[in-house]
C-alpha cells in the first residue's frame, strides 16, 4: 500500500490503466498533469504544502507505463513513499529554470516527433505553473503538439471508485456529527466569526483533516449571501443561522450546509425550509444513470419558481470529490450523462426578498438503481433552538 496516499496500489494502477485507455483512443502519447488533484489522481501523492505556490509540480503519463514524477527535491521523500519509481528532481525554486529544461527533457524522450500531448487547460482546469515557463517548454518540443485533455479527466475522474465514495461518506459522517454539535456552540452574544471558529473546532474534533473550506450567513428573517466573510455580528433572536463546510478527509471533500432558526420561526421561514427539502427531493429521485445534470435541475427549478414567483437563477449544485466543486454543474446547460459513482451536491435556494435567502445543500452517490444519500439527511422542518437575546 503505498503510504503517500490513502488507496491500496491497486487503485492507482487501475486509475492510470483507465486513463491512458483513454488516451490512446485520443490518440495521446502523453498526459502532462500539474494541479494538486491530477497528480493526486494517479500518484497519490498527498501534502498540504501546495499552498506554496513557490515551486510547480509536473507529473506526465505516458500512454503505456508508470508515471514519471518531475518535482521539486522537497517533495521526493513522499512521492517515494508511493508507487511511483521514476523521480526526478531539481533544487526548487531555481529562478533560472524551475524545472523547465527537465520537463521539457522528459516529454521530448516520452513522446516521439509529431505526438501529442493531452494537457487539462478547459474549464475548471488549472495549469500550476508560470505561463512564461510553459511557453518556453511548448517552443522546445519541436513538431509535438498539446491539445486539451480536461473532457478526457474530467469523465474519469468524475466516476468514483468504491474506495473513493468511502471516503466521502465518512467526510460527510463527520460533518454530520459537527453539525449536530452545533447548538453546543450557540449562546447569546456569540458573534458569527466566533461561531465559525468553533464549528472548525468541531470538524476537526470530530476527525477532519482539515477545513478547506467555510461559509455561511446569518440575519433576521435570512440571510444575504453565502460567500461573506463572518463578521463581528452578534446573533440574535429571529436570526436564520446557516453553516456550509467543505471539510476535508484524507483529500476527499464532503459539501453540505445546515439551517437554524435562532428561536421561533417565522411561517415564512418554516415553509422556506421545506420548500428547499422538498426540492431536493424531487431532484434525487430523478438521479438515475442515463439521466443528465440538466435533468435535476429541471426537476428542482420549477418548484422553485413556484414558491418564488420568478426564476431562480444559479447552478443548483454541482460534482463532489478531490475538489470542492467539480464538472457537472446542475444548469440548463449541462447534458452531462449520470453514470454509476458519480458524486453530486444538490444545492437549491430560495429568495425570501430584498436581502434575504436560504440555502439548502446535501450530497448523493448515483448507484446502479437511483441515488443515495451521503449526507445525514436534514430534516424537512426547519430546527428551531431555544434563544434570548
């Protein structure tokens, strides 16, 4: 089992097998991969550190063997720990050439005169590396041309092994656990910023690797937006609460939010909350290979509209795994098939007026027969907690 990351060897091989399957269908010599989740994906290599955008990374699949690893020296005592054998390395960051002659050095012997090479540059891809520094490696590989691999990654990745809907199930378990703490945490004069500390505390408490991510709101009647940062506010009675975390396990993220009413609630606010569960609803029972990500969104938005008088717009939830967000995204727009092991978020809202919304978010695994619930399921009445200012 290679320690560098959380799988048994067979994982990665079967990965790789399946992508460069796919690259020969493509016609692809190479796959050049240089964000954290790609390299991730077939080496397993797990670190926080590239939060340092100092030094790039590069890992190339070539379309028949193992990867080659060209990384920063600081990184080859864990990428040896995996699966991975060929590693090689230069003294990061080197201002003159970080990396570059190397890379280019590996490709030209991979890939034979004329070849070509799949690299993620669609969208929500992301090249790690200075645009310069990948300019000057195009104008050295000679005749060999690069094309957009994202679609080719993204439909792979987008199906997740038994292994990996595991480890989401128990990101999401934890989150389910922390979420249940939280009226632990509430008391009059809390401040919003304080709440979201604490919650992290809980998260972590309750066994995350970490908290990528954190948002929420907080207002009478609801709340304005759900990216703000939290502010100094104290909480007050009327307050509709809601708390989203993207809490981490072993790299795999859960995305899941809750609502509370900080005392009675209003009619308005209670028939909100089943509104937006009921919706979700609507959408699972739909999620079924062979449907597609327009679909849910077309089982969820009239409902919506219904309840809001107009058209509510905005994706209505998205892809789940290694990223927070991942392809598809629940719009008009994506015909994107279900395909069995395909993690989704299901994420509807609702305008309440000038000022106000709610949010309502859970996660699904598409099975061979339907859907299932990862998330612990929130229930349809909006939870009301004893407060006095």
């Amino acid at each position: 089992m290679p320690l560098a990351g959380p799988f048994p060897l067979m994982e990665y091989q079967d990965r790789c097998r399946r992508v460069q399957t796919a690259m020969v269908e493509s016609g692809l010599a190479a796959l050049l991969l240089t964000s954290e989740p790609d390299v991730r994906y077939v080496s397993g290599f797990l670190t926080r550190f590239w939060e340092s955008p100092t030094r790039p990374w590069f890992v190339i699949l070539p379309a028949s063997g193992k990867p080659v690893a060209i990384i920063p020296a600081i990184g080859a005592p864990l990428m040896a720990r995996g699966w991975i054998e060929d590693i090689r390395t230069w003294d990061a960051p080197d201002y003159r050439d970080d990396g570059v002659s190397l890379l280019t050095e590996a490709l030209r012997a991979l890939v034979p005169p004329g070849g070509r090479i799949g690299v993620p540059i669609g969208r929500e891809s992301v090249m790690r590396m200075p645009l310069a520094d990948w300019d000057r490696v195009r104008a050295n590989l000679g005749d060999r041309g690069c094309e957009d691999a994202s679609d080719l990654l993204r439909r792979l990745q987008g199906r997740k092994s038994a292994a990996e809907i595991a480890l989401i199930r128990e990101a999401c378990a934890i989150g389910g656990r922390a979420f249940d703490r939280v009226p632990d945490i509430l008391r009059p004069g809390v401040t919003l910023s304080e709440v979201f500390r604490r919650f992290q505390i809980l998260l972590l408490e309750e066994g995350a690797d970490w908290v990528s991510y954190l948002a929420g709101g907080a207002g009478p009647g609801g709340y304005g937006d759900v990216i703000s940062p939290a502010d100094a506010r104290p909480l007050r009675q009327g307050d509709l609460l809601m708390l989203d975390t993207g809490a981490v396990r072993q790299g795999y993220f859960c995305d899941f939010d809750r609502n509370w009413s900080l005392g009675p609630a209003s009619a308005e606010l209670r028939e909100a909350h089943r509104v937006l569960h009921d919706v979700t609803e609507a959408a699972f029972d739909v999620a079924r290979p062979g449907a597609t990500a327009r679909d849910l969104h077309a089982a969820m938005a009239p409902i919506l509209t219904a309840r809001a008088g107009a058209p509510v717009p905005g994706r209505l939830g998205h892809g789940l795994g290694m990223r927070l967000t991942e392809p598809p995204s629940l719009i008009p727009d994506d015909d994107t098939e279900l395909v069995p092991g395909m993690v989704l978020t299901l994420e509807p809202s609702l305008p309440l007026g000038p000022g106000r919304m709610m949010v309502h978010e859970e996660n699904i695994v598409i099975g061979a027969g339907g859907a299932e619930w990862l998330t612990p399921r929130a229930p349809r009445d909006l939870p009301e907690l004893g407060w006095r200012d």
